[in-house]
C-alpha cells in the first residue's frame, strides 16, 4: 500500500496533551471526573448539532457546559462562568504530547503533507506547535468552522481533501479518537488510530487502515510500502 500523500491530523487528545485542564479543574475545587464528562458533553453537543444540520464553535458549546457542570456540583463555585473562564485559560498554554513532534518530523522527512483537522479552533493550538519546533511543518491548518459541520460529518474531511487538491484515497486521517477515524474512512480517506491509551477498537465502527500507540510508530507504518 503507498504512504498518503497528505496526513491530516487530528489535535484535541490526538497532538495536544489535555491533562493540565483536568489539573485546572482540580484547582479550582472540582473533582477531576469533571473534565471528562465535560469533554464528552461538548462532543455530543458538536455532533448533535452537526448531526440536525446545525453548526457552533467549540469554544462557545465549550464554555456553555462547563458552567453547567460546575453549577451542578454538589458544592458549586460562586460565580461558576468566572470559574469556567479560569479553566479554559489554560487552552492556549498545553503542550503536544512527547512523541509528536518526531513523528511528525518523520512524515514530513518522507515528503507527506501535513495539515490538522480539529473541532477546535485553530488559534488554540498555535503556541503549542510554535514551542515544539514543528509549526512549519504544517502545510495548513483547517478549522471543522470551514466546513460548516463538526466531524466525524463527511464535509470536513471532504472539504480538507479539496482544499489540497488530493483524492480522498490518498489521504489519511489520525486521532486518538475511533469516532473521528471512522468517519473519514466512511468520507473516503483512509485512517489511523493512534491507540495512545490501549483498548480494543469498536467493532461497530470500521477498521482502521494503520493503528500505533504512538506517532512514530505510526509514521513508520504509514510510510512501510
């Protein structure tokens, strides 16, 4: 099997390493169990909404549900949208995770275009790719906002792929998340689940073409001819 000619990349979970908005949470008196039902509320709120043909920044579903999940604590911060700004400051401050900038070295060595597909908004994750040397690297940055719909909808990854002038089939797709894998393998794009934590991968979703637990390792299974 040929390597991609372009690899869009995933970056909530995926490149960026999440786990200082769990700690801000912790601070600021919240258990932290509190990130994850967030992070899942705001997934099923993106996806509803792309689901009825509707469509709003991640930032604002964001803020929204985090507020509602702290109001909602058995001991409840005093002014909880002050608290859910405190949290979500940190956004711009997180790191990619220690194996990414190689593995993205190592695609872009190999003459793979780079690009990031994410939910979120781009700006966001600017100082991280920035701080690690790699933000070159990327040929561009797409924001689902484009498209008007939040993946795993097929307009994103259709809309990316045509925007590089790249047949969906020689294009691949990378996330930590199944959901997003498997819905650019159903918009035509191959994918790769970088299996970063373990587990089995859904049998009700469709096999990944590559799966790794870190982005080298995938890179290097990407590029096996």
């Amino acid at each position: 099997m040929p390597a991609p000619e372009l690899v869009l990349l995933d970056v909530n979970e995926t490149l960026t390493d999440m786990s200082p908005v769990r700690a801000r949470l912790v601070d600021v008196g919240a258990p932290g169990s509190v990130f994850d039902a967030w992070f899942a509320a705001v997934l099923r709120d993106g996806f509803a909404l792309a689901a009825a043909g509707g469509y709003a920044e991640f930032a604002d579903i964001a803020e929204h549900d985090l507020v509602g999940l702290l109001a909602r604590l058995p001991n409840p911060p005093s002014d909880p949208e002050q608290t859910a700004a405190q949290v979500l400051a940190v956004l711009p401050d997180l790191e990619l995770h220690p194996d990414v900038a190689d593995g993205l070295r190592r695609l872009h060595r190999s003459g793979v275009r780079l690009m990031t597909l994410t939910n979120g908004a781009t700006r966001m994750s600017e100082g991280a790719f920035a701080r690690a040397g790699v933000l070159d690297l990327l040929e561009d940055r797409l924001p689902v906002a484009d498209a008007g719909a939040w993946k795993p909808a097929a307009a994103p990854y259709r809309y990316a792929v045509d925007r590089a002038g790249v047949a969906a089939d020689r294009a691949a797709l990378v996330a930590v998340h199944p959901w997003d894998v498997d819905g650019a393998l159903r918009a035509g794009l191959r994918g790769a689940w970088l299996s970063r934590e373990g587990g089995r991968w859904p049998a009700y979703l469709l096999e990944p073409t590559w799966t790794a637990p870190d982005l080298g390792s995938l890179a290097d299974a990407m590029l096996q001819p």
